[in-house]
C-alpha cells in the first residue's frame, strides 16, 4: 500500500487541475529549520497552457485554489508558473536559499 504524502497529493492535485507538460515538485524542508520527514516547505516548477494570457498573479491564486485543503499543512510554496513558451525560454528558475535559522 503506498504511502500518501502530502507532496505526492500536490503533485496529483496539479496535475489534474493544470495538464502541465512540466511538473516538478520539491520538498525543500530539509532546507529549513524542521524535523527530519518534514512536508512543510515545497517547490512547484509548472509549465501550462492554462497559464497563458494569465497574469503572475491569476496564475498563483488558481494554484492557491487547486491546493485549498493542502495548503492547511504547508508552511511555505514557492511557485515557479510559465505558459510553455514561457518555459521553452526559460526551463530552470534558480535554486532556493537555504533558511538562515537553519
């Protein structure tokens, strides 16, 4: 029986909500100052039709909407959201800064 985790219901959540033809989700807790397991601060690098002719801001509340419930167990999401040429242009936003309290 697999395990559910809150990474692989984000994973499966976007790609229901978005179609992407990129996905990448990455638990970066261990970046941070939490237990060892943690699920708390994630990554999402999307690449979408849905995201064209839409404003950076449009794009992140959809993703906000489309995660509703999970976000109640997610301290922090970065959001990398590209239309595909967007993303043709520009495949690899840049790493995240480890956490000072770390």
């Amino acid at each position: 029986m697999a395990i559910n985790t809150i990474q692989l219901s984000i994973e499966s959540v976007l790609e229901k909500s978005f179609k992407p033809i990129y996905l990448e989700v990455v638990n970066e807790s261990s970046m941070h100052n939490v237990p060892d397991g943690s699920e708390s601060h994630f990554k999402v690098i999307i690449a979408s039709e849905a995201f064209t002719e839409l404003s950076l801001i449009k794009r992140h509340q959809s993703v906000y909407k489309a995660l509703n419930g999970i976000m109640d167990n997610i301290h922090a999401l970065s959001m990398h959201l590209y239309d595909s040429d967007e993303y043709k242009s520009n495949p690899s936003p840049a790493d995240s800064p480890d956490c000072a309290n770390k």
